[in-house]
C-alpha cells in the first residue's frame, strides 16, 4: 500500500512551555470560563459530595448492624440519614460528576476551543455551591425526612423547615442541569469541526447528547414539581393535601416523569464512557457503532413512557399494564449496547488497564441491574418487591454497578489527560477488586432480604434479617474503605504521577490530539479528526497515530510540525 | 497566535467565523431553552388536568367559570403584540430603525394590557374558586405566566432602548439581543396560549 | 495488519472448548439458582402467591440465561483476548456485522414480549374480583383496614347488632384473622400520610391514600385467598409490614396474618369470643380500659411495661399516673389525662413533637373514641404508677368530672353494662 498522509492540523507553531504547564491550583477556586477548570471543579466538588453520600451509607449500615434501632436516636434520625444520602449521591454526586467529564472531555473530542457558551457554563457550575449548602444546612435544622422522593403528604404536613431547603437546593440543581444540558446540546450540534459527522462523533458526544436532551425535556418537570411542594409548604396551597382537593399522586406523575428520566441522565453517559473505553483498550472498533448511538437515543425516548412504574402500588390498577409494556421495552435498546459491548472487546487486544478493568466491572455488575430490571418491570413480581431492598439493590447495580463503575473507569482513562500525569496502575488494580467484591456482596444480598419480606427505609426490621444485613454491612464496610485507596491515587499521581503525554492510550478520539494538559486554548490550530473514532487496526490509524505521538513527543508540540 | 487557516476553502476571516458560529450558536440554545422551559408550563397544564378528577365535575359545584371574554381581548392583544415584535425585527434587520421603534412600542403597549387584563382576572377569583383547586390553579397557571411575561417585558424594553440609541447594528450577529428577546415573546404568546385553551376552554 | 480489517476475528479451537464448558456451567448454574426460589420468597400462604413465584421462577430462568451468557462471553473475552506480553498490536478493525445486530435486537425484543404477556396473565388472574369475599358463617363481612402512622387497625363489620341496636364491629388492632379458603378483600383507608399494606406470604401489597375525609377518604383494595402451606400448625401467623416511608415508627409498622386451618377454627378461636367479649365487657372499667387501650394504636408510639409496649416516638407511660397531677399547674391529674389522649396538643411533653393524632367522637376510623371508651381508657391509666396522682376510689366520680371539665360532655359510666352482662358474669 500507499504511504499513508493522515494530517492532523496545523498544531505546530507552538507556544510549547505554555502549553504544557498545569494550571494553578488556586485557578480551580476561582470563577473561570475555561472549560477544563469547570470540569474539574465539577468533578472534585462532585466527588467531595460522593466522600459525604459515603460517610452517609457507612451511617446506614451501621445502624442496620442490628434489627433494633441503637446508633440513632430516633426512627426520623435514620430517615433523614438516608434522605441525605440520596439526595447528595443523585443531585449532587453523579449527575454533576457527569457534568464534569462532559465538559472536560466534550469540547476536545469535538476539536472545540471550548463550550458553545462559557459564561453560561461557569455559572451552571457556581450554582451548584449554594445549592449545596442550602440542602446541607437543612440537615442541620429541621431536617427532611421523607426520603429523596419526598412523597407527600409526609413531606408536605408532616417535615420540618429542612424539607423546605431540601426543595429549594434541589430547585437550583435542577436549573444548573439545564443550562449545562442547553450548553451541550448545542456545543455538540454546533461545534464539530468539519468532516465529523454525527456518524464520526465519538460515543460519549452520543452519549452526552441523549443524556441533555433528556435533562432539557425532564428537569422542567421537578422545577414544577418543587415548585408546587415550595407553595404547599410554605404558601398554603393544597396541590397535595386531599382535604383540600389536592391529590397526593399528582407530585408522584410529575415527579416521577422527571425521577425515572433521570436514571437515564445518570447512566447514559456511563454508557458513553465505556464504549470509548472499551474499543481504545481493546484496540477494536466499537461494534455496531450506529447501533450503539441510535440506542442512546432509544433509551432517551423509550425512558420518558416509563415513570408509573414507580407507582405500581399506587396507581389505579387498570393504568399498571400499560407501563410494564414500555417498561419492558426498554430492556431492549440496554441489550443492544451490552451485545454491542461484548462484540467490541471479543477478538480485541485488551490491555488490562484500571479504566479497562472498571469498564468491564461494569459489564458484569450492570448486567445484574439489567436483569432486576426487566424483573421489577413483570407487574406481579414487583407488587412484591415494590419498595424493598430488592429494588435498593436494583438501582444500586444500576447506579454505582453501574454509573460508579463507568466513573471509575472514566477517571482513570482521563486522569491523563487532565493532569498530564499516569494514575498508578498496581494501586488501581487493588482499588478494582476491592471495589469490584466489596460492591457484590454489599448489593447482592440486598435483593434475597428484599423477596424475603424486608421494606427499604426501615431502621428497625425484623430479627430473621440480622445475618444478611450484618454480611451486608461488613462488606459495605470494605466498600467504603476501597474509595480511600483512589484518593491516595488521585493525590500521589498528581504530584508524582509518570509524565503521560498527549496521548497514552494511542487513542483516536481528538482530546488525546493535543497536549496533556491541553493548552488554553485546547488546540494551537483546528485539528481534524481521524476518520473513523474507533477504526483502530488500520494501517491509516496506527499513521496518524504516529503522526500525534512525533508532534507531541517530550509532552509539547514539537517544533516544525509533522 | 498562529493564523493559518486549514480548511482553506472556506476562507473566512477568523473573527467573523467566529460571529457567525455565536449566532448559530444563540439561536439554537434559544430554541432548545425554549422547548425545555415550556416544559414546566406544560407540567403545570399536568397539575390543572389531574386535579379535575379529584372533582365530581369541573368547575367544581358551586363555582362559577370563568368568563372567558376579557382573557380573549388579552389574548389578542398578545398575538397582536408578538406580531408587531416580529414585524419590529424584520424592520431592525432590514435597517428601518423608525419603523422598528413604531412597532416596539406597540408591542410594549399591548404586552402592558395583556398584563394588565390577566392580572385583573387573577385578583378577579372568587373566594369559592378559591376554595377548590379549580381557583387555586388558575392562580397559579395565570401567576407563574406573569412573573415570566413581566421579566421578558423588562427585558425587550432595555433592549428596545438600546437598540433605537443605536446598539446592536452592524449585522445579525451584532442584533441578536433583537431577535433573542422577540423570541422570548414569542415564547411568552405560546405558553399563554395553551394557559388560554386549558383554562378557559377545556372544560 | 491490514489483512485483519473486515474480517471476523478467529476463535481458537480452546475458545470452543471453553464455550462448551460455560454452557454446561450455566445448565448447572440456572439450575441451581431456581432451585433457591423457594429459599429466598416467604411461604406460598395465598393462591395469589403460587403464581406469582411461577412467574419469578420463568424469570429466574431467563435472567439466568442472559446472566450466564454474559459473564461468560466476558470471562472467555478477558482470558482470550487480553494482549500478550509486549504485544502493542492493535486488534482486527471489525465493524459490526448487520445480521448478528438484528439479532440481539429480535430475540431480546420476543422475550419481553413474552414475558409481558406472561405477566399480564398473571396479572389478570390475581386481581380478579371474586364472587363470595370475606364469608363468614355464610355472610359477607366488610373488613376495613386503617393505617395511622405507626400503625394497623383491623375492623370487622360483624353485621350484628348488640342490645342498644348498634352494629357490633370487631377490632383486631394489628392482627388480620383469615381461614384456609377464605376470599380476603379488604378495603384500606389511612388517615394521614401514605402507607403500604405489605404480606409478603401473600404476595400482595397495595398503598394506602389519603383522601378527602369528607368524601370518604380514598379507599384502596387488597384481595388474596389464604391457601394451605405444607409442615405448617395452625393458627398459622404471617407478618404484615409497611412498604412505604411513614415517618420516624415507619420500621415498627408491623402486624400479622393470622390464617386459622378452617372456618370453624376461625369462630372458635377469634370471632364468636370477640363478639362475646363486645357484648360482654367487664364491669370495672379499669380492666375495660386494658382491653380498649390495645385495640387503639398507642403501642406504636409509646412505651408501656405492663402491655409490653416498646415504641419511643411519643412519651413513655410508665408510671404516667405518679406525673400526671403535676405536668399542668392547675390540671388536677385526671384532667391531665383525658385532655392528652383526645386532645394530645394541649401539653406537649418536652422532648417530644407534635405528631400525635386527636381522638374522639368526631374522629373518623381508627381514632373515633366515645366519652365512655375515654372514661374507661382514663381508669385504666390512672393505675399506672406506684402512688397514683388519680383519685382511684372516687374514679367513678373523679374521672366523669374531668371529662365534663375538659369537654363538657357527660359520661355514661353504665357504659356497656346490659342486662346480659350482669347474668353471665355472675
């Protein structure tokens, strides 16, 4: 064959030291519109909150320890323990956490010199401050007790002024996640560079694109939602109180047809995240790539026909039906990625990386959540699991089997590109399998004490349960202990990480097209992509492999270009 | 800063690209901002819908209905008013800044008595309405347009004298502020309108 | 390298071997996992309840399948497939392939429909009404459940009249007495937030919603029929709990399913010595007040020695009658009492929160309490203590005048005391 040109932009001409030097710390406490000093502050911030939500489970466990109620004060203490932890994990942990890696990640894989709107992206961000404190300062008065879901009329005539914060914290998230979901969708439609069509955009831009198009068309739902709770608390309003002609089902429709979408904001770019990281470290093409980006949207669309599933045990009977069809339906788009997954890393060169290792993890974990899910979607089956541990231990292989995992995976794949440094590889294996096992028997007996007859959100249970929880705890225990381990990791490779250079992994995708960390200005020149995101294996992408590790050798552009 | 262009077909100067993709950029976030926040009005239309039911009949006994005549006069002079905005901009594109200015001003004027006329129906509920959700949702329906019909309003007046001092000129991109505040209007006329429909006329 | 592209990637003949092998493991593996079936549901204690656990059973098999096909496509994947040592050559550049996509959509798309149909079925045969619900000695009897928080209350509307010509209903407080066969439809109302009725044995659990009071609150239904369960002695107790956060007691809202072996069983040990106990109380209203204490819900916020009452949401009553003349200056300690149970917000203990429910004639449900039943109730907690503030001699007097100063109603503290119940208590 031919010698193969690739170009890869003019990103010669270079201001080299520049554009290697890592941004001060202090720049990262201060407003920027910078999209990589907003990613990371989302992802810190958001990882701080996951440190708390932890320290909140590893409460919850330790109460479960026994069937009576001894660490706690009260049966409200409990309740508005694990209020807390939900609330911090959903609205403050994982769906900022995915606003982190979609805009750190994002604009570069578009060859973007940032967002579509960076003003109106900081500002997303610096909500999320505020917001933070007024729902943590209502633990700290009153607190709201009535779980994240706030059903009235518990939450309505029956919580303290922590309940009112609750709502207004969870009102400000809520109007970040729009403005960053509004920011993304356009940044992505907008943005590409030439010759990347939505066909050549890489899998986490799909991705992210589903996931905003969701938060844009759900979230104004609990804004009306909160909205309404905020008046009957506070203004004596009776939207939910039947004495007054209110219905206590209405916050369950308007709530849940946001909630159930935003399972989907907090999965998808998981999803997103594990095809890249699956083909780069399999050294395959994704499998069936349009599939895989039609299913995001698939999901997208099935997800908002789903939401009264929630209700199974509330709803008038004959409204049940229609919502375990879509329900069950939606199992099918799932499948295709799962297949789509398998097909990518079968016949692949897999590289046992961390960000591999995770990525898998999730395979095998969400797969779990996967099968419970299409179970709690068989109506008579779920009016016997319906609000019991078998459902906790549904969302939670859904949730950290499945969004922590990809976050994982996510942070080790571009720790290297954010900080231009290599996480530890040994201490990433051991983070894996404690994480990996100390999450499996943590969950997986939750679904075995839920079909034997214990409800979710209960302090005090029935003694026949001790041995399972206190199994359950144990293994919560090593759970919590295996964050503390990527911490270290986090910490130590930052100082004293191995150089990464531009690009590690020898992947396609554009962010690893530049410097690591990108400069200012994320490219000195547009770059232009590769073709094919993921057609590793050619001889045209090992040249322009090539190509990106000659202009970036020593971690600068080198002088004179290609 | 290195200025050689690579796609050397569409040589554009850098800076003008950069304009063009702004405006493409605000008009889509315009778009997609207004497909999401009619969704709230939307979920209120939800509210009004499901709490029917917890009534024998709607209006509830012993309520009157509203009488639908003057939200009609305000709803024409709001079509009326989103009219002249889009008529003012084609006229600011097309450089005609008295026929702009003429235009605004009426918005403004009608956009003042359409909320003129629907905060008199919203003191206007009766006690009984207001003992049911039939009142209480009106209130809110009516309330929550309001507090958005009189921030747009604000704003489309700092523009519009902005715009006759002389702002904005100098291409689309330069107008935006235009044609972004016309589009909230717009916004403003299409979520009243559904209010209109459900509340006066879905019975 | 480039010979690679577009073609399938070969499997080695051990890639074969292995795949045989997990399929064999995953017979095995399925197999065992549905063998667990009956070791993680409860007992099959309702009709309702041997169809749903088919229905998980097919689910099992088929989460099984796809569980085994995935893990092991994995497993094989990272055994397989991991680059070798020093091996930095990129895998075959294979895109997809259209048929094998079309597949896993099919064949995923016809098990949920199958499963959808499978569930609809089972759906519709269990929530069929019934024809003859609630029978007893060949009468249908209305049983109503109430949720308060923290909670169950249990009535039967017997349909029997006692001598002063009202219905006789019966409480069971937490407890719902059922037989072998007998079709159970209960109509569930909660007078404050929503709770959820939960049997797991039976397999049934349905929300309670508030409703308009003025209206008739908004009554839900459960329906199940109590089946036979193997090695088991009769009566047969099968808990009840509360599936949906309630508040600060939500885990303690417990009760039970008492499933007697037959009908006759049933009147024998529950129903005919309910009613003769109704039609029957006895005379010293301070073992009355014992008997009626427990058929309200006080045991699910308050501590009581005597009655074995553990909760700690409200105040404990222990002793209450050694504190009762001294919590209100002023309020001698029967009024003190009969003001807290009806009236709790009167004097709220400090400590505590406004969370108790007001009783009462005008209440509805679980919390209606007449002035007799309130007299009684009073005598009964004036006993609570070791030198009682009450006047215990005069309660006859004492307690009616406090009743009379509180609410300005007069007592009737004949209550209950027909004819009857003279000549067989003698």
């Amino acid at each position: 064959m031919a010698t193969i040109a690739v170009p890869i932009g003019a990103q010669g001409n270079s201001q080299a030291d520049e554009a290697v030097s890592r941004p001060a710390l202090g720049e990262y406490l201060r407003w920027s519109v910078d999209h990589k000093i907003i990613g990371v502050q989302y992802g810190v911030s958001s990882f701080l909150f996951f440190l708390v939500g932890g320290a909140m489970a590893m409460g919850i466990r330790l109460e479960l320890l026994t069937p009576a109620l001894d660490l706690m004060a009260s049966g409200s203490a409990y309740n508005s323990l694990f209020t807390m932890h939900g609330t911090v994990m959903i609205f403050l942990f994982i769906i900022p956490m995915w606003a982190a890696f979609g805009n750190f990640v994002v604009p570069l894989q578009l060859g973007a010199k940032d967002m579509a709107f960076p003003w109106l992206n900081a500002f997303a961000f610096w909500l999320i401050p505020p917001a933070a404190i007024i729902i943590l300062m209502g633990y700290f008065v009153t607190p709201a007790e009535a779980g994240w879901t706030s059903y009235p009329p518990l939450s309505t005539l029956f919580s303290g002024d922590g309940q009112t914060l609750w709502a207004l914290g969870a009102h400000l998230l809520g109007i970040s996640s729009i403005m960053g979901s509004i920011n993304f969708i356009v940044t992505i439609l907008n943005m590409r560079p030439e010759g990347m069509t939505l066909w050549r955009m890489p899998l986490l831009c799909w991705a992210v694109l589903a996931t905003s198009i969701i938060a844009v068309m759900a979230t104004p739902f609990l804004a009306g939602a909160l909205t309404l709770l905020l008046l009957d608390r506070v203004a004596g309003t009776t939207f939910f109180d039947a004495a007054g002609g209110g219905d206590v089902l209405l916050w369950q429709n308007i709530f849940w047809f946001y909630s159930h979408p935003a399972v989907y904001i907090m999965v998808l770019p998981g999803m997103g995240v594990l095809s890249e990281v699956l083909s780069i470290h399999s050294r395959k093409p994704v499998f069936g790539y349009r599939m895989v980006g039609l299913s995001s949207m698939g999901i997208a669309f099935v997800g908002f026909t789903v939401w009264a599933h929630h209700m199974f045990t509330s709803l008038q009977p004959e409204l049940r039906i229609p919502f375990m069809i879509t329900t069950m339906i939606i199992a099918v788009p799932t499948g295709i990625k799962m297949f789509s997954w398998l097909g990518t890393i079968w016949g692949g060169k897999i590289r046992f990386t961390s960000a591999m290792l995770f990525a898998l993890g999730f395979l095998s974990m969400f797969v779990i959540g996967g099968i419970t899910g299409v179970m709690l979607a068989a109506l008579p089956f779920d009016i016997h699991v319906h609000d019991t541990y078998f459902v906790v231990s549904h969302f939670h292989f859904v949730l950290f089997g499945g969004s922590v995992f990809a976050i994982y995976a996510a942070l080790y794949h571009w720790f290297p590109k954010v900080t231009g440094r290599m996480m530890n590889e040994r201490l990433g294996r051991i983070h894996f399998v404690f994480t990996y096992f100390g999450f499996l028997f943590t969950f997986f007996p939750m679904h075995i004490v839920g079909m034997l007859g214990m409800p979710r959100r209960v302090a005090v249970y029935d003694p026949a349960f001790t041995q399972w929880n206190q199994l359950i705890g144990i293994a919560a225990f090593v759970l919590g202990f295996s964050t503390f381990i990527v911490v270290y990791n986090v910490i130590r490779s930052y100082f004293r990480g191995p150089i990464a250079g531009a690009n590690p992994w020898r992947a396609l995708t554009l962010e690893w097209a530049t410097t690591s960390p990108p400069p200012v200005t994320n490219f000195i020149d547009d770059p232009i992509p590769y073709e094919d995101p993921y057609g590793y294996g050619t001889e045209a992408a090992t040249a322009y492999l090539d190509a990106v590790d000659e202009t970036f050798r020593n971690g600068r552009p080198a002088s004179g270009s290609h | 800063m290195s200025t050689s262009i690579s796609h050397g077909q569409k040589a554009k100067p850098r800076d003008q690209r950069a304009a063009a993709l702004r405006l493409k950029n605000n008009r889509l976030g315009m778009s997609i901002f207004q497909i999401s926040w009619i969704m709230v009005f939307f979920a209120l239309i939800v509210v009004n819908w499901q709490l029917r039911f917890s009534y024998a009949q709607w209006p509830p006994l012993g309520v009157t209905p509203f009488e639908p005549l003057l939200p009609s006069l305000a709803t024409l002079a709001l079509l009326c008013s989103t009219i002249f905005v889009q008529r003012g901009l084609a006229a600011f594109r097309g450089a005609e800044v008295n026929v702009f200015a003429l235009c605004w001003r009426l918005a403004l004027a009608l956009g003042i008595v359409f909320m003129a006329l629907i905060a008199r129906e919203f003191a206007a509920v009766s006690e009984a309405a207001l003992a049911t959700q039939y009142g209480v949702t009106m209130r809110l329906m009516t309330g929550f347009h309001i507090v958005h019909a009189l921030a747009i309003l604000g704003v489309m007046l700092a523009v519009y004298r902005r715009a006759v001092a002389g702002a904005y000129r100098g291409g689309e991109a330069a107008g935006w502020a235009v044609e972004g505040s016309a589009k909230l209007w717009h916004f403003v006329t299409v979520a009243w309108i559904l209010f209109y429909v459900v509340l006066y006329w879905l019975r | 390298m480039n010979n690679n592209r577009n073609r399938s990637p070969s499997i080695s003949p051990a890639a074969v071997v292995v795949a045989a092998i997990f399929l064999l493991v995953s017979v095995i593996g399925i197999n065992w996992f549905t063998s667990f079936v009956p070791v993680v549901l409860p007992p099959q204690a309702s009709a309702e309840s041997k169809s749903v656990d088919e229905l998980f059973y097919v689910l099992v098999i088929i989460g099984g399948i796809v569980f085994f096909l995935i893990q092991g496509m994995l497993l094989i994947s990272v055994i397989f497939f991991r680059a070798k040592n020093g091996d930095q050559s990129d895998g075959p550049t294979y895109h997809g392939n259209a048929l094998l996509e079309i597949v896993w959509t099919i064949i995923p798309a016809g098990v949920v429909v199958f499963l959808a149909v499978l569930s609809f079925n089972v759906w519709m045969q269990n929530t069929e009404p019934k024809a003859a619900v609630n029978m007893v000695d060949g009468a249908e009897v209305k049983i109503n459940v109430n949720g308060a928080r923290y909670a169950w209350t249990h009535t039967y509307q017997t349909g029997q009249i006692d001598p002063k010509g009202a219905q006789i209903v019966i409480n069971s407080g937490n407890k719902l007495h059922t037989y072998i066969g007998q079709n159970i439809e209960l109509e569930l109302r909660t007078q404050d937030v929503i709770h959820s009725y939960w049997a797991p044995a039976m397999r049934v659990k349905q929300d309670l919603l508030p409703g308009n009071p003025a209206t008739g609150g908004r009554p839900t239904e459960i329906r199940f029929t109590p089946v036979r369960v193997e090695d088991e002695t009769y009566p047969a107790s099968y808990p009840i709990v509360c599936a949906e956060l309630c508040g600060d007691g939500h885990g303690r809202m417990t009760g039970e399913v008492i499933v007697y072996e037959d009908e006759s069983q049933f009147l024998q040990q529950f129903y005919e010595p309910a009613i003769y106990a109704i039609l029957n109380p006895p005379a010293d209203p301070v073992l009355r007040g014992e008997i009626l204490i427990q058929e309200y819900i006080c045991n699910s916020c308050h501590t009581l020695d005597s009655l074995g009452w553990t909760s700690s949401t409200g105040p404990s009553l222990n002793g209450i009658a050694d504190r009762a003349g001294e919590r209100v200056p002023g309020q001698s300690a029967e009024e003190y009492i009969v003001l807290s149970v009806w009236n709790s917000q009167a004097f709220v203990v400090p400590g505590y929160t406004e969370q108790m429910a007001a009783f009462g004639p005008d209440q509805t449900d679980a919390n209606a309490m007449s002035a007799e039943q309130l007299y009684a109730i009073a005598a009964y907690l004036c006993t609570q203590g070791e030198q009682s503030d009450c006047d215990i001699e005069n309660q006859t007097v004492a307690i009616p005048a406090a009743i009379e100063t509180a609410f300005g109603l007069e007592v009737d503290i004949t209550f209950g005391q027909g004819d009857e119940a003279e000549t067989d208590s003698s």
